[in-house]
C-alpha cells in the first residue's frame, strides 16, 4: 500500500517545492530602476522543506490515515433528548429573550471599547443578515453587495451634505436608494445562472467605487466626505452642547455629559436595527414570496412548472437584500462619521459572504453567530494580522471542503413519508 | 483629417495589443467553464503569479550575468508557464476535484477563497508596492509621417501579437487534431458519457486548468513585460476583464474568447483615448452587462438549453 502511494507522495511533495520556490524562496528588490534579487532566509526555507516533508508523509500514509480517522471514537451525539427539546418553540423562545436581553444589557456591562466593537458585530450581523436574503435564501450568488452598502452610505452622506437631512430621513431614504440600484441592476441581470450573476455583480461592486473614486465633483473622490451628521434621539443630540435650535441628551435628562453615552446610543440603535431586520425577514420568510425565495433556490424548473415568476421573485429578494445593506451603510456613515471609497472594496463583499458562508447558508442565528467570529477574531489576534487575509483565504476553501453546510445549518421545514 | 486617424490607428493597435492578452486569459475561463460548467475564480491570480515567475527568473538569469535579450525571455515564458501550470492543477486538486458534483455556489465559493489566499501569498512573498523593470524590448516602427503626428507600432507590441498569434495557432491543433484534445472535446459535449467509454476526465478536467493556467502565464509574462510594473493586486481586475472577455464572446467557445478579447480591449482603448482614463473600467462592465442583457449567450455561444 505504502509502496503505490509512493509515486503521488514524491509527485505531491515536488509540486510543493515547484509551488513555492521561486515564487517564496526569492525576493524582487527594487533598487533604483534596477531590479535584483535576495534569497528570503533560512526560516523561509525550512518552511518549505517542512511543508513538503508534512504532504509527502500525508500522502504516503493517507490510507492508514484514513483508516486511523475511521477507527477514531465520534464526537459524543447530542442526546436525543436534548435535541428534541431544542425543537420546542417554547425553550427556543426562551432562547431569543435572554440573546436580546443580553444584547441589551451588554453596553451597561462592558466597556466603552467593548461596545464599540459590539456596534461593529451588530452592522456586520445586518450586512450577513441581507445578504443571507440574496446568497443564502433565494440562492443567488451576489459578489457586489458591498455596492449597495456603498449606496447606502454615500446617498446619506450626499444628502446630508447637498440637502441637510436628518439621520431618519435619510436612514430611510438610504434604504429606498439602496433598493432602487438593486431593482435597477438586478433586472437586466436576473435572468442570468448562478455563476455569471456572481461575476456581473462583482462588476457591478466595482463600478460603484470607481465611480464614486472619480466623480470627484458630487462624492469628494478619494478624499472623502466628512461630518456626515450623527443619529439624534427624539431630536435629542449626543454632544457636549447641542447644536443651533436643538437639546443635547444630558441636558434634557438632567445628567452630565459623557462620550460614553453617544457609544452606548449608536450601539442600541444597531441593536435595534438589527431586530428589525430579523423580525422583517422572518415574517416574509412565512409569507408566499419568502416560500418561493427557497423553492426557487431548490429547483427554479419545478418552480416555473408552478406558475412561479423566477424573476419576479428572484428581483425581489435582491431589492430586499440590497435595502438592508443600504440601511447598513447609512447607519455606518452615521457612526463614522466620514466616508471614502476605501470602504467598499471587494474584499468587504468577500468578507459578508464568509459571514453568510461560515454561518451556514440560510441560518440566521448561523450569521450572527459567525458575524461575532468574523469580527472579535481578527480584533484578537493583532500579531496575526499581516496573515489575517492569508488565513481568511484559507479558511473559506477549507470551510467549503470539510463543511460546505456551515457552522450551524439551517433547519429547513420540512415534511416527510414514513415507511 | 489624417491626424485624428493616426490617432484613431494608435488606440486600435494599443486595444488590440492589450485585447490579445485578454483573449489568452479568457481561453482559461472558457474551457474549464466548458467542461466542468463553473468558473475559475483564481484563474487572475495564476496570471499575477505568472507576471511575478518572469520578473523574477528575468532579474536572476540577469544577475548570473545573461545579456543575451531572447535568452532571457525564453526561459522566462518556459520557466514561468511550468510554475503556474502547477499552480493550476493544485488549485483544481484542492478547491474543485473534493467539491465537484455538490451545489454549484460551493467550488465557487472555494475558488474565491483560494484567489484571496494565492493574492496574500505573493505580497507576504514579494511585498505588497510595485515593481518595475526597465523594458527589456525598446523601439518599433513609425506608421504615417515622419514630421508631423503618427502612430507607432513597438517590437513589443509585435511580440504580443505573434506570441497570441502562435499560442492560439498551437491550442486549435492541440484541440482539433491531438487525441488528448478530441478526449476534451468529448468531455465539454458529456462528461459522465466520456467517464463510461473509458476516459481518464479528472486527467482530462486537471490538462484544461494546466492550458488554462499555462495561457495564463503567458498573458502574465507579456503584459508585465509591455507595462513594466507588476504588484500583488493586478490579478484581480485582469481576472475580471477576462470574464467579461470570455462572456462577450460566448462563453464555452475558444474563438468567442479570442474574439471577445480583442472587442474589449478596443472597446478599452477606444473609451480611455477619446474620453477618460478612469472610466475604461466602468464601460468595460458596462458592456458586459449590455451583452448580457441583449444577448446572454454571447456573440459566438450557443444557448444553453436547461436540462432536467
């Protein structure tokens, strides 16, 4: 056995060694308008010789390997119990409350850095949370999401500086722009299969920051637009003194001022952004067209068999789906509070679709849960963070081999025959 | 007017210079869409990757003190079409052999993943700022008058119309004469029929990503020779025009690939000499959205009939 796998190990570790050499094990250096070369180092090289060591051995040894992972005793199976009673609506319920009571409470417990970064979690959850719609719902593969953030953001960011609106208004405003550019792409693009949809939409993705880099006249370019106003509570402003004709927040209630309390405002306004984009979704997941977005990712023959629109329906998960992203960006242009292009590039999109991904398609408590990860780990391992994106990469090819169903899979409803 | 036609001459020769090595690029996409249905999404970064090979075996054999120019492009094409070739093929053992026959999102996803591990690679590698190599290649010839405005024509330009000129040349043998290429044929008409009457396919499906990734290559070593300067990040948007080159052209079909390179590629030139430079991009996808919309079968693609 060893001696038939012999031939792909040497293959295998020489295609490592042809992988990597040049291409790591030398370095281009620019000196002047020459160009030379510096060999990258020991340790780059034993790194090599390690990794072609490690797939040589892997693939000598992959059939006892095998056989070892098979004879290996399972994770323990979650009691039959416990899982039954995971499926009563009461204890799930239950669940939910206590998530969103600690939700709430969690900026009266946590520092000021604490729930910064918990209002960061909160805007990817509703990013993962839309996108879900689109990617994991109706089964649309959409790589320029982040355009509609970018819509978002800049029509609030636009509108409060040509039009001084509001952060409601144009929180709504924001919403409807965003929704308007997803009906309006997604109509000639709609009739396409899955895998050009997801290139025309990147495209998309792209003409959207090379337009607003170059319309240097309305959107700044490169540079920016700064001082987009901040959410105000009730008219009620979060600074030290309120601006002409308005009331700040300790004034009115009668308490002193503290920055924390701005923080601690944007973060419920996520929080309760984000409620209501779960309770909207899982309201029109019950109604027809949230059946038909599922029916449709199944099988879109079936679908048109049963007098189903594929259009219609698949257009109107895009708007929907870009409409929260365009929520999204107005909330992010509100809490940054300055805006670049730099924002919304195709690597953002990458990283909502490893949320939705990682999560598990369709499952909402999936994207929440992986929006958390994807956020507080990259926060945690600052060391990392030259391989942050090396380690993403590789984590999305990994994740689709080992589990393409995500973290936690939704549980689709479903009905079946008993024999 | 004959100014504004040299200038008109001038945007076509650059648009179809640029135009020849999309058309390489987009051969990759369209076969391997054209057997396996999917798209390879890494397939910009195997063409990064093939710009960096060359600058790198160009600065080496210049070190050991090679002067000899033809030398040193030779070995630049062979050495860097080899290490990418590899490259394909662990891209199609790692993120579409395990995952074939599943959800079609799912190698997509897996490819997308791979192009973002492939482009950190490369700038933990090599650093992430450009770099720029003085042109090995100077000089061409002049069209029009001597005096006055004309358009010219580089040796560099001529060497990136012979060299696509030859590689498509040796590709339609390969496909239309060789047994390997009448074995690839068979495997875009049906793939499960090819498996029964005895074809190796995952050899097959893995020789379409090494010719992709091998074409690839030589579009990377062209066009980093023709600009001069390379970084990590040019994979992407290469990627892109590539697609939409290949789509333009019907996608599945080697002479739409050609056909669609080169349309963009004046379309490009075009758009960045009589309007603006920073919009080139946007008419680009612009136009592939236009296509896609009036005809998303592509100007040489057969429509796709849904199966059951």
């Amino acid at each position: 056995m060893i001696r038939a796998n012999l031939k792909p190990a040497v293959i295998s570790a020489v295609v490592v060694v042809v992988l990597s050499g040049l291409l790591m094990g030398v370095r281009l250096d620019q000196d002047g308008t020459n160009l030379s070369l510096v060999g990258a180092g020991p340790d780059v090289y034993w790194k090599i010789a390690i990794a072609a060591t490690f797939i040589f051995f892997y693939n000598l040894f992959r059939d006892h390997l095998a056989r070892l992972w098979q004879s290996m005793p399972g994770m323990p199976k979650t009691p039959t119990q416990l899982v039954e009673a995971s499926k009563k609506p009461v204890l799930r319920q239950l669940f939910w409350c206590f998530l969103i009571a600690l939700a709430i409470l969690w900026p009266f417990i946590s520092n000021r850095g604490g729930t910064d970064l918990a209002t960061l979690v909160l805007i990817y959850v509703m990013l993962g949370l839309g996108l879900n719609i689109v990617v994991g719902l109706a089964g649309l593969l959409d790589l320029g999401y982040v355009g509609f953030y970018a819509v978002g953001a800049y029509g609030y960011a636009l509108l409060a500086m040509y039009f001084d609106i509001g952060f409601w208004t144009g929180l709504i405003s924001a919403g409807l722009l965003a929704a308007l550019f997803g009906f309006l792409l997604g109509f000639p693009v709609l009739r396409l299969r899955g895998d050009y949809l997801a290139i025309v939409t990147l495209g998309f993705g792209e003409i959207i920051r090379i337009l607003l880099n170059n319309m240097t006249w309305l959107t700044n370019g490169p540079n920016g637009i700064g001082g987009i106003p901040k959410p105000t509570l009730f008219g009620l402003e979060f600074s030290r003194k309120a601006s002409e004709g308005m009331q700040s927040f300790h004034d009115f209630v009668g308490i002193d001022y503290s920055s924390e309390h701005r923080v601690m405002f944007l973060y419920l306004l996520a929080l309760l952004l984000v409620l209501i984009t779960l309770f909207v979704i899982n309201r029109l997941l019950r109604m027809p067209i949230g059946r038909a977005w599922e029916a449709l990712r199944e099988d879109e023959i079936a679908c048109r068999a049963l007098g189903i629109n594929p259009t219609a329906v698949k257009l109107s998960a895009f708007t929907i789906g870009a409409s929260f992203a365009g929520f999204a960006g107005c909330f992010f242009a509100a809490r940054q509070g300055f805006i670049s292009p730099e924002s919304f590039t195709f690597i953002e999109s990458a990283i909502i679709l490893a949320i939705v991904v990682l999560g598990g398609m369709g499952s909402q408590i999936g994207v929440i849960l992986a929006a958390i990860i994807m956020t507080i780990l990259p926060e945690m391992a600052r060391e990392f963070n030259e391989y942050r994106m090396l380690l993403f990469g590789l984590m999305m090819v990994l994740m689709m081999i080992w589990r393409p169903q995500g973290l936690l899979p939704m549980n689709r409803p479903h009905l079946e025959l008993r024999t | 007017m004959p100014e504004s036609l040299y200038y008109f001459i001038q945007q076509l020769l650059n648009g179809l210079t640029v135009g020849s090595t999309y058309a390489l690029i987009a051969i990759g996409y369209t076969m391997v869409y054209g057997i396996i249905g999917m798209i390879n999404f890494a397939h910009g970064e195997i063409y990064m990757i093939g710009s960096y090979i060359a600058f790198i075996v160009i600065a080496a054999l210049a070190m050991f003190g090679i002067e000899s120019v033809p030398l040193l492009i030779f070995a630049a094409f062979v050495i860097s079409m080899v290490v990418t070739s590899a490259y394909g093929y662990s891209i199609e053992r790692v993120a579409y052999r395990p995952l074939r026959g599943g959800n079609r999102l799912i190698p997509l996803i897996s490819a997308i993943g791979m192009s973002i591990f492939l482009q950190n690679l490369v700038r933990i590698a090599q650093g992430s700022r450009d770099i720029a190599m003085p042109s090995l290649i100077t000089g061409g010839i002049d069209i029009g008058p001597q005096d006055a405005f004309h358009a010219s024509l580089s040796y560099m330009q001529m060497i990136i119309f012979a060299v696509t000129l030859v590689s498509m040349v040796l590709l339609t043998l390969f496909i239309s004469r060789s047994r390997m290429g009448r074995a690839c044929r068979a495997c875009a008409e049906d793939l499960k029929m090819t498996n029964l009457l005895g074809i190796n396919t995952n050899g097959i499906i893995a020789l379409t990503f090494v010719i992709g990734a091998a074409l690839a290559a030589i579009a990377g070593v062209l066009l980093g020779m023709y600009y001069g300067v390379i970084n990590p990040y040019i994979g992407f948007m290469a990627g892109l025009k590539a697609f939409t080159a290949a789509v333009l052209g019907g996608i599945g079909s080697i002479p739409g690939a050609v056909l669609g390179g080169l349309l963009l590629g004046v379309t490009e030139a075009i758009t960045a000499g009589y309007f603006s430079t920073e919009y080139k991009d946007v008419v680009a996808f612009g136009l592939l959205i236009l296509i896609l919309l009036f005809r998303p079968s592509g100007i040489l693609g057969r429509p796709e009939v849904e199966k059951v």
